[in-house]
C-alpha cells in the first residue's frame, strides 16, 4: 500500500469517527507542520513560547473541530489544518510579542501571515532542488516534501535553523549571521554541513 493511499484511508476512518485514525494522520504530518511553524518563528517570540506549544494548541482544536470540516481530500484537510495553524500563529504573536504595545502593530495581518505560510511551504521545493534531487527519487512531490520535512525537523538544532532560516524565510547569510551571533563565513559554512547532512539523510 502506498503513503498516498494510506493518508487517504486514514482520512476516510477519521471521517468514520475514528479518532485514532485521525490522531496516526496528524503524526504524518507532524514534523512537516513543525517546520513551517519554526519558519513563522521570530527571535523575539522563540523567546517567550514554545513552537510545539503551537503546534500542540492547533492539533488539539483539530481533534475538537473535526466535525466542522467538510473536505473529502487529504489536500483539503491539509489546507484546513493551515488555516488553525495560521489562526494559533496570530493569536500567539499577538499575546507574547505585542500585547504590552499600544500601536497598530499589535494586529498581526492574518492574510500576510497566511502568505507566508504558504510560501514557507512552497519553499520545501528548493530544499528538495538542493538536496535531494537524486535519479532514484521516484516519489510524489507531495511524499518527498514529507520526507524532506521530517529530515529537517530532526536535525541538529544549528543545522536545523540554519536551513528554515535560509531556506523558508529567504533570510541572507548576513542576516542570519546576526540572528545566530556569527559571523556570515561562519554560517555559511553550517549551511553547506546542514545540506550535506541533509542529503546523506535523504539517501540513506
């Protein structure tokens, strides 16, 4: 049986009211849902929050609000999951980063924020164009940025930043540099070792 068919007969049991298919459907996606929070994740709110504290609240009022969704493809259920994720991630930076502001920059634009998302998720395609673009690969695009998600999701923390910074935020060495306090030769070369490890994982 393939990944493709199983997400979909979990979603057809979760549908049935299992909540145990739905649970093992939200684990599969767990660490790709993992990367584009930690994508979404500012110095000054890593500060003051956890991402799976994030990540925890969404998966939570994804078992409560089950009932409420209407899709029939694991591509919907997906879209809806971003849509809490995007809701979680807004009322997040709201409390812990500007919440003792009083200027408009207390409200956090959920459609920027939504776009952001997407494009940290339209961004697994360049890690999977630098570092996995192996003739061997035969996978769905969808499979293979799972798997290049839960790759980068358990990487060492250095290795693991450095690649949503520069990947997923389009963040340069410069800044990056800044926001780790070393210097850009310095990061850059982390950089090369995170692919590199990268690929290794993705070939093994």
């Amino acid at each position: 049986m393939s990944p493709s068919i199983s997400k979909i007969q979990l979603l057809e049991k979760a549908r049935a009211g299992s909540a145990d298919a739905l649970g093992e459907l939200l684990q599969l996606y767990e660490n790709y849902l993992r990367v584009l929070v930690l994508a979404q994740f500012e110095a000054r709110l890593r500060a003051r929050v956890s991402p799976s504290d994030v990540l925890q609240e969404t998966f939570y009022e994804v078992h409560r609000d089950f009932s409420n969704f209407r899709g029939v493809t694991v591509q919907e259920f997906l879209a809806w999951i971003r849509q809490i994720l995007i809701h979680n991630l807004k009322r997040c930076a709201e409390r812990h980063v500007y919440a003792a502001r009083r200027d408009v920059r207390r409200e956090v634009n959920a459609e920027e924020l939504a776009a952001r998302l997407e494009q940290s998720a339209a961004r697994l395609d360049s890690i999977i164009a630098d570092a996995a673009s192996s003739p061997s690969m035969r996978m769905e695009r969808e499979e293979l940025q799972l798997q290049v998600a839960n790759q980068v999701a358990n990487l060492p923390a250095d290795y693991r930043d450095v690649i949503v910074m520069r990947h997923f935020r389009s963040m340069t060495f410069e800044e990056i540099a800044r926001t780790m306090d070393r210097s850009a030769g310095a990061i850059r070369m982390l950089w090369l070792r995170a692919i590199k490890q990268l690929q290794v994982e993705l070939k093994s």
